[in-house]
C-alpha cells in the first residue's frame, strides 16, 4: 500500500468539506481506495489529508493530475501543499 500525505490550510474547513464530500467519485476514479482528514487542534483549517493507492505511481499520477489542483484552489486551499508520498514496508 501507498500512502499520500499532504498538509495544507483552507480559507474555510466548512466549504472545503462540503465540496471534499462531493469529489469523492473523482478521488476514487483516481484510484483513491481510502482516506482520512484530520484537523489541527490548535487551527481547524490546517488540515492533513492522506489517500491510500495502490501503486507509488497511481499516488504520484493522482498529485500530477490537473483536476487535482483546479479542486484545490476552488475549495480553497491557501499556500503551497506539503506533500509526501511514503509506502507501507
């Protein structure tokens, strides 16, 4: 298993969780085979998001794919990602 980490802020956590929900049929044509959001206990629009893949390259098309971005900065995504890709050994 593949695991995508990425750690972002979002303008409002309400608005981007609304619209997270509405994606999930992108994230799964994605190759997206689960996922958990987690919040920040000191500001609840710092979020961590990570999407579990079956493949390194499925994690790394899923980052490279514009739609991606595009969904980002609709939903309100401030600043620049971090971003790691790990695997389960």
């Amino acid at each position: 298993m593949t695991r995508l980490i990425v750690r972002h802020e979002v303008e409002d956590y309400q608005h981007w969780r609304t619209g997270y929900e509405k994606a999930k049929g992108l994230r799964d044509e994605m190759g997206v085979q689960d996922d958990e959001v987690f919040r920040s206990v000191d500001d609840g629009n710092d979020l961590t998001v990570t999407h579990d893949f079956a493949s390194p390259d499925a994690a790394k098309a899923f980052v490279a794919d514009p739609r991606l971005a595009a969904a980002m900065k609709e939903l309100g995504v401030t600043g620049e990602p971090e971003i790691w890709i790990v695997d389960q050994p």
